[in-house]
C-alpha cells in the first residue's frame, strides 16, 4: 500500500512539475502575447493612421511576399475557417492600427549642403500667393512630413482665412423642466444637453480684421483642396466636405456616411486627391461582398475577388479598404481591399512610392526547435524529432502550440525529481543566453512598397523589431532606412518569466527591399524614442536611464556606420533639424519639458550646444509633430505647453526664450506673412514676429 501511495504520489510530483515548465514556456508566452494584444487595442483609440493603396503580404511563417485574392466567398469562408484557429495564438496583429501616428515622412532628393538646411522644414515653407497689401507674402501649414502631402490636423489655413475645430465639447445649461414641458420626479433624472464642438471659420489677414466668419456644427480633423474642406468627423462615420469658396456662407457639397460595422481609420491628401481607410471586422458568415459606404447615394460594393490575401494563412479578423477620393465631387475613383488583424502598423510615403510595415512574430515552433537542437545534451533526440516533424504539419500555429504542450508535458512525466529541478534551470537560463543571439529571428516587421502612380507592389521585405513612429522610415537614392528596437517589453519574443534585454537597429534596404547594410545593438537594455533622417545622415535616440544620441553615417549604404554618441540625462521624443549643423530635441527629463540643441557639425563628437528646461510638465509636441512649428526667417520655433504657448529664439546656436503667451490654452501655431497666429481651445492670439507685440485676438468661446 506504501508502495501504491508513494506511486500517485510521484505522479502529482510530476504533474507539478509538469505544469512549472509549461506555464514558463507556454503560458507565460501566451500571456505575453495577450498583454500586447491588448496593448495594440489601446493603443489604436486616440490616433488616427494613414491610408494607402496596397496589396497585402503575407506573414507569420512560409512566403512572406506572396499575395492573391480571393476567388469567391466560399474561398474567403475556407481561409477564415484556417486562420480562425490560430487568431487567439496571434501576438498582436498586423492591421493598420492607430497607432504612432500616421506616418508620412518625405523621400529627400539629392540637394547641396545649403539646401540641406530646409529638410525637416516642411512645415514653415512660403506657399507663393503673391503680393498686395490683401495678400500675404508666405503662409506656413502645421508641421507635415512631406511638403505636398498635407495630413489632417484640427487646424487649416489658405493663407486668408484659418479653420480651426475644437477638440472640446460644451455642457449647456438645462431648459427650465417647465419649458419642456417634464415634472420633476424621484425615480428618473433628465441627462443636461450636450454640444460638440465646432468647426470655425476665421477671418485671419489682415489681422486686424480677425473675426470669426461662419460655425459648422461638425467637428473633427481637417483637410483644405481648392475651397473644399474636408472634415472627418469625430465620429468616424462620416466625411463630409464643404464648399468654402464663400468663408461666410460654408455649404455642405458632398458627404460619405459608412455603414454598419465600419470604421474610419485616417486619410492624406495627395495632388488633388484624397486617400483614406476604412476597417471592417470580418463576418464570417457572409465575409464579402464588402459594402463599406455609401457616397453621392451610392453603395461602394466590393466582390470578394477583389480582396488580397496573403498565400500564407494569417490571423485574420479585420478587412481593410483603401479608397481614393475626389474633394471636389465626393466621387470614389479608386478603391483595394485585403485583410488582416487590427493592430499596429506604420505608413510612410515619398514621391512615387508608399511604404506599408506590419509587425509580426517569427515562428515560433522553428525557434524553439532550434533552441532543442542546439541543447540537445539535456533534450532527449526524441524531442527533438517531434518537434522538427511538427514544423511540417499543415495545422494552425495555435494547434502547433497545443501539441508543443503535449510533447513538452510527456517529457517532463518522464523526468525524476532531480532531473526535473535540473532541467526547469537550465531551460531557463540557456534561453537567455539563445535569446540574445536569435532574438532578430523572432520578431520582424515586413515591408510592402507600393508604386504611387498606378498602386502596385513593387518590392517586399522584412527587417527585425519594430519601428517606434513614421520618423523610423525614410527614403534616399532609391534607399529605405527604419530603425527598429527588438525585445524588451511589449515585444513579441517570449520572456520566459523575464523581461527580455533590448537592442536597436538601423538597416539599409535597395530599391527591391533587401537589406544591403545594418548597424546594430544601439542602446542595449534600451528602445527608441525618437528617429530622424536626413540625406545620408541618421540620429537615433534611445532610452532607459539617461539619453544616447547617435549619429549614423549612411552615405554608404552597404557599409552605415556609427559615427559618435552623446549620453545625456532625459530623453528626446522629437527630433527637428534646425539648420544643417544643428538638431533640435524635445522631451523630458525627471518631470519637465526639455529641449536640447545638439551640434552634429562632427559627426563623430555630438555635443549638446545648449538646453533649456521648461517649467511645463507636458507639450503637445510630445504627442503629435503637428504641434511644432519653425519659422527659420525669424529663427524661432513654437511649442505649446499646458500652461500656455511660448516662442523660442535659436539664434547664435543658443536658446532663448522669445516671449510666452500664458492666457490661452494653446493647440497650434501658424504664420500669415510675419504675423504669428497662435491657436488655443478658447482664443487665438495674433503677434507681430518684428517685435513679438500682440495685435490683435479673438474670443473662441
């Protein structure tokens, strides 16, 4: 009986022991991947992305770059049917999510070392409206990342007149209960009316007839073609564009409503057209034809032959639509389809072409059997072949997952107590070490280039890690650059119980996507905060206790190199040059607002020229690029803060503070000729930038 007792004994030992090692190597990984889920999910609320025209790569594991559509619904029900299996095993998703932004960065072309000095100043270039006392010599847009690809913002301007949404709504005071005609009662309360906020237009030149002009009882992010403005709403149900020809009497011209389970993700306007996306969450009982809108009375309906796919079975919950429009009609012109899963993706757009990444993890069941090949002196051969036969089955990553338990689970019920306790240790410890070595191989980002003018792929390719924003991309002589960080928290590689160590890369990619060249392990045990390129130079910040900044030389594309390192307290989380020699950061350090002027004139010995802390906890800045503004005829920049709005000198290579507007909750800034408008949720403030006195202002309220 002893005998029989110490037997079931033993077996709950090791069922115990059993369910250690498996909650490290599999549900850990699962939680993990959960947690970035939801992560993703969070992150894709407040931000608006950027549509673009593509065909979709395949991802997870086989080809990468192979792409179909559809051949009819039953062809859609059968891939769902595939992909559905494995959609709770996914680490993340690759859809265009939210996230960082909307992600436009401009192509440079080759120009001398004194053109250089415009790059990055997209934002405070004159647009050419001629002259005449009426008419403004320059105009500035908010800050943009492509001169001639405007992005929505909440404010526009066409050098006359300013339109300006407020993000805020209003709580107006209840009616008498009388007048409405409702008694009082115990058991029900009356909800007090709310209105959004509006769209302003604002008389803006001359700035001493500052007034407001008209109210549009719509809000939302905005763009402006050709006396079109285009507000996409709040909501994100809806586009309407308005004719604006008559500032005092905007009309209503056109408007796109989607329909039932369909989102509105971003859009750009791009040469006189306007490019968005919508997501739909995939029905898997009719998945398509998809029927996204409705414009001009018309329902966009789109066959389920016209959806890509990759070839490669992919989670997949979310098909996505990249339409084309007209800001004059409202028409749709062009439209593709494919599917993914809502998560996180980057977009960044040159001259003639579109770069789309998606971030997935590699394959997990390749790498962990490679980790068992490589330790095959604690794994038994028969482990090992398991795990190699398991690779070839054509099953869902989730099912491989599964029968990885069972494997694992079998040989843990074979170990003794000692060899159990062994084994849990060195897995554990040896993964450490395989991690730091293999990492790249499981976490990538895939890279679709597509070719403006006529919206085909033109090229694929894939990176390890990720990218922080669009300012980790950018194109030069046919060249593509991304910075990415791979590991560390909220990454797809599984920790095992520990949080995975960090490290930074910049690859180069040609013309058809393959990596010619790569620094790497920057900032070890760190991630990217901020990225900048400019012709054939990189600066690169990372973070964790104080701030490397980096300076790569890429003149060489096969061949980048590091140039010099500056470690400083704080971080940077947006780099602006502000001439050739000079870069500009804001960020933190401890809990104020920093700005850091960096000489880059060698290359090789970064200084930090000067700093100035700001007694501001918080800058819009730090949010959306959208909220800077550099006006290099004057050689100041503007920045919001919580507590006000302020205009910084940068001239002799120093920062000064210009002058601070502390009345007004400021948003954003323009110029109208050498006029400052700086524009906050309850006035505008006009300054004259001769002399920084205030001309004139408006109540918004």
């Amino acid at each position: 009986m002893a005998k029989k007792s110490t037997s079931k004994s033993t077996v709950k030992k090791q069922n115990s022991k059993f369910k250690t090692i498996v909650s490290i190597i599999v549900l850990l990984v699962i939680l993990d991947a959960a947690l970035i889920y939801m992560y993703y999910q969070y992150k894709t609320l407040p931000r608006p992305e950027i549509p673009s025209p593509f065909d979709f790569p395949a991802i997870i594991s086989g080809d990468t770059s192979a792409v179909e559509k559809f051949t009819s619904e039953d062809d859609f029900k059968e891939y769902l049917a595939k992909a559905g299996e494995s959609i709770m095993g996914y680490y993340g998703g690759i859809g265009l999510g939210i996230g960082a932004a909307e992600v436009f960065e401009e192509a440079v072309p080759s120009m001398t070392r004194d053109m250089a000095l415009d790059v990055g100043l997209e934002a405070t270039k004159a647009l050419g409206l001629g002259g005449g006392a009426e008419e403004p010599s320059r105009v500035s847009e908010t800050t943009v990342q492509v001169t001639g690809i405007d992005e929505p913002d909440i404010v526009k301007t066409d050098g006359k007149e300013i339109y300006y949404s407020s993000r805020n709504y209003y709580i107006e005071p209840m009616p008498f209960l009388e007048e409405i005609d409702i008694k009082p009662s115990t058991s029900s309360r009356v909800a007090p009316n709310r209105r959004y906020g509006s769209t302003q237009a604002i008389k803006a030149f001359p700035p001493a007839d500052l007034d407001l002009d008209a109210q549009i009882e719509e809000m939302g992010e905005l763009l402006l073609s050709n006396n079109i403005l285009i507000i996409f709403t709040n909501q994100k149900d809806k586009i309407i564009g308005y004719d604006v020809s008559d500032p005092l009497n905007p009309v209503e011209k056109w408007q796109v409503n989607l329909t039932e389970r369909n989102y509105l993700e971003a859009a750009r306007l791009y040469q006189d057209k306007i490019y968005f996306i919508t997501r739909t969450s995939i029905n898997s009982v009719t998945p398509c034809p998809l029927k996204p809108l409705i414009y001009n009375g018309q329902e966009l309906n789109i066959a389920c032959s016209d959806i890509y796919h990759p070839v490669t079975t992919i989670p997949a919950d979310t098909t996505y639509t990249v339409l084309a429009l007209d800001p004059q009609t409202g028409n749709i012109t062009a439209k593709t389809s494919f599917i993914g899963t809502l998560g996180q993706s980057i977009i960044y757009m040159s001259y003639n072409s579109i770069f789309v990444t998606y971030t997935y993890p590699g394959d997990f069941i390749a790498y962990i059997s490679d980790f068992f090949k490589q330790n095959n002196d604690i794994i038994p051969s028969w482990v090992i072949e398991k795990m190699n036969n398991l690779q070839t089955y054509d099953i869902s990553d989730q099912a491989k997952m599964t029968e990885f338990a069972s494997v694992m689970e079998k040989f843990m019920l074979s170990l003794s107590e000692d060899e159990s306790l062994k084994i849990e240790n060195e897995l554990t410890n040896r993964m450490d070490d395989y991690a730091t070595e293999n990492n790249r191989d499981l976490e990538k980002t895939g890279i679709v280039k597509i070719k403006v003018s006529d919206l085909s792929v033109t090229a694929t390719g894939n990176v390890p890690g990720k990218p922080l924003n669009q300012f980790s991309l950018d194109e030069y002589n046919d060249n593509l650059r991304i910075a990415t960080t791979i590991g560390g928290r909220g990454s797809f590689i599984p920790t095992f119980g520990r949080v995975g160590e960090s490290v930074n890369d910049v690859y180069v990619l040609d013309k058809n996507l393959k990596i010619s060249g790569a620094v790497k392990d920057l900032g070890k045990t760190e991630r990217i905060y901020s990225v900048r390129f400019i012709q054939d130079k990189g600066y690169v910040v990372t973070f964790r206790e104080t701030d490397p900044f980096y300076v790569l030389d890429l003149s060489n594309p096969k061949n980048p190199q590091l140039k010099g390192e500056l470690k400083i307290p704080g971080y940077s989380s947006y780099l602006h040059p502000i001439t050739a020699d000079l870069i500009l950061g804001i960020g933190k350090e401890g809990s104020n607002v920093k700005l850091s002027l960096f000489d880059v004139a060698d290359p090789n010995n970064p200084t930090e020229k000067d700093k100035y802390m700001l007694d501001e906890y918080w800058s819009d800045i730090l949010n959306t690029h959208h909220a800077f503004l550099l006006d290099d005829k004057f050689e100041v920049f503007f920045l919001p803060g919580s507590r006000g709005g302020y205009i910084f000198n940068y001239n002799n290579e120093k920062l000064s503070l210009e002058t601070a507007v502390s009345d007004i909750r400021a948003q954003r800034a323009i110029f109208i000729d050498d006029y400052l408008y700086i524009i906050g949720e309850d006035k505008i403030v006009v300054l004259d930038e001769k002399n920084w006195q205030r001309i004139n202002e408006l109540d918004l309220q």
